[in-house]
C-alpha cells in the first residue's frame, strides 16, 4: 500500500513523465500540456465545428437484432458474483490509505488525483445511490457548467470539452464533467466507491481520527423507526471529508468534530461572493485535525467562507489540493512541500493554508 510508494510511484508532476499504468498524461495541477487525442480538445461552440462530429449511420450491431438471445444463467451465479466482489472489496479497504467521505465534485476530482499512483488505495464512501453530488446540474437545475480559469485545466486533462470564454470556460451539460470522471477513476484498480453507504461517525484514537464508521444509507435514514443497527467500520490513514455545505448529509464531518469537542465552531457559510469564495475553498482546503482533510464546500461551513452558487472550478482544484495534501500526510511524492520536480505555472501553485488557519486538536 502507501509504504510501497516510494519506489513505484510514477508522478505525474515531473517535466519529464514517464509511462505508466494509466497512460502518460501530465496533471493539469502543475498547468503542464495534456497530450490528449485530436477530438477531445477543447472546442468552441461554433456552427462550423458541427462537420466534427461524425455519425457512423451505416454501423450495425455486430448481432441480429431479429433474433437476438442472450447466453443462459443461473439465477444463483448472479447473486454469487455480485456477493463475492462486494465482500471481497469490504475486507480489501476495511484498511485503506484514504477514505473519502462524499462523491460530489471535489470527492471525485479527490480521489482522480489520488488514484494516479497505483500503489495508494482509496475508498470512497457515498451516501446517494447516484455519485456526483450536484454536479450533475448547473444552477437552479440547467444544464451548463461554468468553470472559471485557470480551472478549465483540468478539464483538459480529463478531455472535456468546453465552450471558451475570456476568463472562463463552459461544459454545455454538468453530466459531461461528472460522467467523464468517475468513468476515468472508477475504472482504476486501486479505488472502490462504496455507493449507498452513509459515513455515520468518526474513529478517533487519542487526537487523531482514524477512518468512518459506515452503514446502509437506508439504515442510517431509518435508526428512528427500527431496534439498533449497529455500524461498520473503515480505518485510513488519512480522511477527506467532502460531505459538502449544510444538509440532511451535508458538513457531517465538521459538524461531528464540533460535537466531539475537536474544534469549536461550525460557523456556516456566509452570503454568496463567486470572486471571494472559490479563492477561499482552495487556500482553506487543509488539514484540520490530525488525520482528516477538509475539502470542497465543507470548507465554507468551517471557516464561514462566502458560498460560491453556481461556479465549480474551486471544487476541482479544492479536490486536487486535498490529494496531495493526503499524499504528504502518507509521506508520499506530492506538490505541496517541494518533493516534485519540473516547472510550475504560477496560477496553479496552491500553497496550504496558514498555520494559523489550522485547529489544533
């Protein structure tokens, strides 16, 4: 796990990559090129890019459709298979390297920049059955994101495109952003979401929080009308809490340290400043106690940060930042304390927050 990192880590962050089980492209957390295939650069929405899309009409399915029948299965193997691989992941990241509390935006770009080396396991808990959050959407249920610069970045590097603006950038439908990424991350062999799992508590041993106790999310949405249902367990080196800003499941990690007595307040977001907020949640996404990382909007409720509305860029990079912080708390290559190499664009540096921003336990 993370204690063989260190000879077989590839970083993405060296001027010079190297090949490696996902590919060679470089992380847009340095600003450095993307190399990516023709159709999936950014391209601005133009009639005249309406030729590059070509639809195969003339394609058939390499199957009769007429008279199509599926190969036979026992009902019992179905079950077998599906049983086997879920238990089999509960016992593989009962003890993991990160475990990530929520799937929104920041979670996901999270665990992406997380799951690049291979040697790093990762576990995601979310609570919805669907992942994503509400990045699914733009604001007040449209389609559109709109992704401030230098964050658009990013999505050159996940190969999303985007309509080109003078300082920003627009995905024309949400899904895009989120669908593209969790099938990028999904498909690597070091992470597991654990969707429809609801993070109920904290392990805390001494100062130090040591992973989430999890249930059902159903489980945990119905304590009130059922006998005891008792929990599971997680243990991580190190927690991301990406629960989001205030809710039915939103800020539960914050909302528990202060319960616990580990920090003293849980302010809440203040009122909406796009310009003010997003600088925020990024040079705020830090450590807060021993063991556990904040990121995305639950930054904002700790820190009584502007809330933000309808913008995502702060989620990506607040998410990327949150990564290499848990990578330097595993003792790991990261780009935060100098133990990468290569140039940096300026605009990408993102510094960690001041000692003086960080609560002692």
């Amino acid at each position: 796990m993370a204690s063989m990192a260190t000879a077989t880590f590839t970083s993405t962050l060296s001027s010079k990559p190297r090949t490696t089980l996902f590919g060679n492209s470089r992380s847009s957390f340095h600003g450095l090129p993307v190399s990516s295939s023709p159709h999936l650069q950014p391209i601005k929405s133009t009639p005249q890019n309406s030729s590059l899309i070509s639809m195969s009409a003339s394609a058939t399915p390499p199957y009769d459709l007429q008279s199509f029948t599926f190969d036979p299965i026992k009902e019992s193997i179905v079950s077998r298979e599906m049983t086997r691989r879920y238990m089999m992941d509960m016992i593989t990241y009962a003890d993991t390297d990160v475990v990530i509390v929520g799937a929104g935006s920041a979670g996901l770009s999270c665990a992406y920049e997380l799951s690049k080396n291979p040697s790093v396991q990762v576990a995601i808990i979310e609570q919805s059955v669907s992942p994503g959050g509400g990045a699914w959407l733009g604001g007040q249920l449209f389609s559109a994101m709109v992704v401030r610069k230098p964050a658009h970045l990013f999505l050159d590097e996940l190969g999303v495109d985007y309509d080109e603006q003078d300082n920003y950038v627009v995905i024309k439908h949400a899904a895009l952003f989120t669908s593209t990424i969790m099938s990028k991350l999904l498909a690597r062999p070091n992470v597991k979401l654990f969707n429809a799992v609801a993070a109920e508590d904290l392990i805390v041993k001494g100062s130090r929080v040591g992973g989430v106790v999890t249930n059902w999310a159903l489980v945990s949405m119905n304590h009130d009308t059922q006998s005891c249902m008792d929990p599971n367990v997680v243990e991580a080196k190190v927690v991301v809490s990406s629960c989001g800003h205030d809710g039915p499941f939103g800020a539960t990690g914050v909302k528990r340290l202060k319960s616990i007595g580990m920090i003293e307040n849980v302010p809440g977001m203040k009122a909406l400043d796009m310009n003010a907020a997003e600088d925020a949640i990024v040079r705020l996404t830090r450590e807060i106690v021993p063991g556990m990382i904040v990121t995305g909007m639950e930054v904002a409720e700790i820190d009584g940060a502007p809330r933000m509305g309808p913008t995502f860029g702060a989620m990506m990079i607040s998410g990327q930042k949150a990564a290499h912080l848990a990578l330097r708390s595993l003792g790991l290559p990261n780009a935060l304390d100098g133990t990468y190499a290569g140039s940096i664009h300026p605009e990408l540096i993102l510094a960690a927050a001041d000692a003086s921003e960080t609560v002692d336990a």
